[in-house]
C-alpha cells in the first residue's frame, strides 16, 4: 500500500466524546435496570451493553449508585420543569403522563428499584418532580375555584383499569413513594382512609359515564 501522501491532510477518526459516551452510559443503565431491576445489574454490564470501558463508566458518571442518581435526575429534571410551569395539578399530570407511559424504560426502573428497597431519598434526597406536584396540589386546592364537571365519556374498561392499576402501584411502590411525598409513616391510618376516599371518588365516576 503507498504511503500516505504528506502534502495532504488526513481525515480524523473522533471517538465519541464524554457528553456523547455518558449518554450511551445512561441509556444503556435505563435500559437494563428497567428489564432487570437495578440489584442484578452490575457496571461492568452497563459498560458493555453499552460499549465502553468499564472505566470509563467510573470515569464519566461514578458507581452503581451514581448511575442510579443520574438516570433518576435526567428525567427528572425534565419532569419538575413541566410540574412547575403547569397552572394547575390536572394541567401537570395531562402533560406527565404521556411521558410517563411512552418512556417505559425509566417508569420501569423506578417500579423495579421501588420494589427492591433503593434508598432514593438518601440518595437524591428527594425525587424533585413529586415536591413540585405537591406544591401545586397545595396551590391548586386553595386558589378556591370551582372543580370542573366529571368527564362523562369514560369507557368503564379504562375506568375499572385505572383504579386497578392505582391500588396495585401503591402497593408495589408504597415504601418508596411516601418518603419521596414527604409523608410520615406515623400517618399510615389516615393516609389510607383519604387513599380509600380517592378510589371511591375515582370509581364512582362509573355513575356519570354515557356508556
């Protein structure tokens, strides 16, 4: 093969650099935390799967639990924006919740960890989107307005599965959710007679749907 001809500048290969790299790296822990759960995932496969050194795992974003951490907060930043340019608490959860559903991955992994003890608050203090939509549910309720009309085009199907999928996700996440809320434990009596009040509010919409 003739050898290169000094007279003409040679194109540069560019590895991926670090913003590029630590978002494969997070990508990839999302991923597998959320098919696996966080305790049976280890760096060393979050590295591969994501095709880096496992020292440049350490390098970019830390240890398990910092890959933890920064999974959680890229999401959750995005999350807390939304929460507090919301008007009010309907307003929030309408513009949460499609991407809460569409990036399974991460509503997946935070299930997971929930269910397997992660110590988020010790961690990250505390999930930053919930203190936001607490803070607007204070706002939201004492502004005083009128609430609006029940919907009335409810398909008992969704109806019956909402409130399903609501008592089998307090149960799944409970421990995790009320440190994040900021709720004692002490309170536990009096949170499940206003959790009870919910689920009748909710299914009692079953009462005012035209199908």
């Amino acid at each position: 093969m003739p050898d290169a001809d000094p007279g003409k500048t040679q194109p540069v290969t560019r590895r991926p650099g670090k913003s590029v790299n630590t978002e494969r790296i997070l990508d990839s822990a999302q991923e597998l935390f959320a098919k696996h759960g966080p305790a049976a995932v280890t760096v060393r496969q979050v590295a591969q799967h994501a095709g880096v050194s496992h020292a440049l795992v350490h390098k970019y974003v830390g240890s398990k639990d910092d890959l933890i951490r920064a999974v959680l907060e890229r999401v959750d930043v995005r999350r807390t924006a939304a929460a507090k340019e919301s008007a009010s608490l309907r307003d929030a959860y309408e513009r949460l919740l499609p991407t809460v559903i569409t990036q399974r991955d991460h509503s997946m992994m935070l299930v997971r960890s929930a269910m397997e003890g992660t110590e988020y608050v010790s961690m990250a203090e505390r999930i930053k989107t919930t203190s936001a939509m607490v803070a607007l549910a204070r706002k939201t309720a004492a502004s005083g307005a009128s609430p609006l009309p029940p919907p009335r085009d409810i398909d008992p199907r969704v109806l019956v599965s909402a409130v399903t999928a609501m008592i089998l996700g307090w149960a799944s996440v409970e421990d995790w959710v009320w440190p994040t809320a900021g709720i004692d434990p002490a309170e536990k009596d009096e949170v499940y007679r206003q959790l009870i009040e919910i689920v009748g509010y909710v299914a009692d919409l079953a009462l005012v749907t035209d199908r």
